[in-house]
C-alpha cells in the first residue's frame, strides 16, 4: 500500500477511485472532511449531509479533518452559512480545500515513513501537499476534472459579452492570485495528470507532466421495452435538458434553437436548479421546468424523452451525457461537454459547435423528422454507453500509478 489520497468532497469517481486502488492493494491512506465508512455508526450515517459522504473503504484507511466543513455542517441553512459559503467566503470549497491541503501536508512525513511513495490530489486543495510530497522524494499525481482555469475563465468572460443578459447566470469567477498561484503550483508540481476527456487534457499548457485519460464510468439502465421504443414513434418530439440553469451548460443557445423550430413539434423540458428568476427563463423560450429531483426521478424522465442536447461552453466531463446514453437517449453536445469520445457521428448522436443554435435547431429537426432512426442511434448510444465502465477507469488510474512507481 503506497498511495494516498486527498479530497474534500466524495462524488461516484472518487469512490470508485478509491475502491479500484483499495481492491489492487495501492491504497495507504484516504484524507477527507467529512467520510463515513459502513464501520461508522448507524446515526452518522444517518445525519442529512453524512449520509451522501459513504465511502467505500475500513474505518482504519480514513483520516478526517472536520475544520471549517464540519462547522457548515452545523450552519446550515442559516443564513450565516450562506454568506460564508460563497466563492471565497470562509467556510467556500476554496477554503474547505485549502484547510484540508495544510492538514495533510502535516502529515505526509508520517506517512512516508510508513511506506507512502505517491500522494494523490485534486485541484485548489493539494499544493502544499505537493511540496511537502517531493520534499520527501514522493510522487505526485493530479486529477483535474474540470478544464484549465484560464480556458475557462476566458470562455465565460467572452460569453457575458456575448451574451450580456445571461451574465446572471454565469457567476463568471474573478479568480484571487492566490487561487492563480495555487493552480500553477499544483500543476508545476505534478509527476501524472489523470484527465477524463480530450477537452480537458487539450486545455492544459504545456509542462513536463505526463496527462493520461481516464474516462467516466456510466451507469447501468435496463433496456427499454419494444412497447416503450414504440410509444416514440409518436407525439411530439421530447428533448431533454438537465444541469444548472446558466449559460455555462449553453441554455441560452439551446432555448434560441427551440424559437428556430417554426413548424415542428418539439417540447423542451429543463431539469435544475435557476440562476434568475424563472419569469428570466420563460421570457426566452417555451419549456416545461422542474426543479433539481432525484436520480430516479430523472432516469424515468430520460425514459420518455427522445434526445439530450448539452450544448455547454466549458466543463470537464458531463456525467449526465452517459446517463442519458445509457437511457436510450442520443445525444446533441458540444465538445466542450468533454464527451466528444462518446459520439458516432449520426449513430449515437451529434457534435455541434459551442455557441450555434442553428446547427442545434438542425439536429433537432432532423430527429423529429427521422424517428425510426432515432430509435436505433439510441439502442446504439446505449451500447456505447455501457462499453465505459467504473471498473475500467479505476484499472486505467491504477495501471498508471504502478507505472509511476
């Protein structure tokens, strides 16, 4: 056992991760905020936050530092905690990370002494870490989920001068130089990027790190039903939106080539959480709402609808893309989604270019035009879909790391 890991937040690659390099006996140490093993007892499991903390490992391999996540924990929804948490604020993932970092770091020497040749962290939480680790002759490994900070920034920025009255919406970052410094550290510092699509690993400047790609895993949906491919043969044609409701997701392009389909029957429906008021939404195009559900809630609405579109500006690797995929639903994406590996140009779906609603209005009206066709390209994209595997990308990360030894 020889890895250790660093991450405040317990999302399903993480897990994975963790559960991939814990099975193949890599696995030293895992340093979190808040993480709740299945040893832990019953009423932590329980609290309303914890209980979307679980990981998969023994107590003894988890090490939590509580510090300023575990007083949000006790804030929450007061007002206090929502001031605080805001983008910089001192109880912001900004900061939750960066308390995390200097804890670690504190405890890497320890950890060496046990055996620890490589530390193991993400973005804006990991570079003290990282000096710490090649001050003590260990590796270091990065994984940057989301695209570099200047790409997206810039991105944003060019899109509320674009689009001005989405600004809003966008929440454009004004990145602090000490936050700038950090993300040039920490990449300066790592020995092996793991990237989950093309879009990220291109957006990166060049450095002397090696960058692999490690893809997401998708979900596991039952095939449809002849009866249900069936009832798609008619109606309308249902086209299904699910993420934030701002213009970084693309919405503002996708609600203009809803208002190009003059003639065609097509209902939109948008699924999260606003950025304006809902009075801001409907203004711009006609579509059915509902607010952030469950996952199963969204997997039956998947079930009904015809096609995703995402057409997003920037984002690291869109996990949504391959729920839908593994629902039966081709897709309309960007490449910016990070999931231009998923698509089979016309058989499981479609790339579009970011900011162009007639090229999204398009592929729309071909879909609603070609529904037997349709029907096939989502059999397809399900087939696609399943050939990423949570496993896979566990191996991949684990196959690198015992390169990197």
């Amino acid at each position: 056992m020889v890895v250790a890991v660093s991450r405040s937040g317990l999302n399903e690659n993480v897990r994975w991760l963790l559960k991939g390099l814990y099975l193949e006996q890599l696995l030293q140490r895992f340093f979190g905020t808040i993480a709740v093993s299945e040893q832990s007892p019953a009423f932590l499991r329980a609290l309303p936050l914890w209980k979307h903390r679980s990981c998969p490992l023994p107590a003894e391999l988890i090490d939590c530092s509580f510090g300023p996540e575990g007083l949000k924990f006790l804030l929450e929804r007061t007002h206090l905690s929502f001031s605080l948490t805001q983008e910089n604020g001192l109880l912001s993932s900004f900061k939750i990370g960066c308390y995390l970092d200097r804890e670690v770091s504190k405890k890497l020497k320890k950890l060496k002494s046990e055996g620890c040749k490589i530390f193991y962290g993400y973005e804006d939480a990991s570079m003290l870490s990282f000096e710490q680790a090649h001050e003590l002759g260990m590796k270091t490994v990065y994984e940057l989920t989301i695209a570099h900070w200047e790409l997206g920034s810039s991105l944003l920025k060019e899109e509320a001068a674009r689009l001005p009255e989405w600004k809003e919406t966008l929440s454009v970052p004004e990145i602090i130089p000490e936050k700038i410094a950090m993300k040039k550290k920490e990449l300066e510092l790592a020995d092996l990027i793991i990237c989950p699509s093309n879009f990220v690993a291109s957006s990166l400047p060049q450095g002397r790190a090696r960058k692999i790609l490690a893809p997401f895993g998708s979900p596991l949906q039952p095939e449809a039903t002849n009866e249900e491919r069936r009832r798609k043969l008619d109606g309308p044609l249902r086209v299904l939106f699910v993420g934030s409701m701002t213009q970084r997701k693309g919405l503002a392009d996708l609600f203009e080539a809803i208002n190009l389909l003059k003639g065609i029957d097509v209902e939109l429906t948008v699924v999260g959480a606003p950025r304006a008021s809902l009075e801001f939404y409907t203004k711009q195009a006609k579509f059915k709402y509902l607010p952030p559900c469950s996952n199963r809630e969204i997997l039956a609405l998947m079930k009904q609808s015809h096609v995703f579109c995402l057409p997003s500006i920037v984002e690291g690797r869109a996990l949504v893309q391959q729920e839908a995929m593994s629902s039966e639903l081709p897709l309309i994406i960007t490449a910016n989604t990070g999931g231009d590996d998923l698509i089979s140009e016309g058989e499981t779906g479609f790339i579009v270019p970011i900011r162009s609603p007639r090229a999204i209005a398009e592929k729309l009206a071909w879909c609603a035009e070609n529904r037997v066709e349709l029907i096939e390209m989502g059999i397809s994209a399900r087939s696609r879909a399943a050939t990423y595997t949570w496993q896979a990308y566990a191996e991949k990360i684990a196959t690198e790391i015992r390169t990197l030894l």
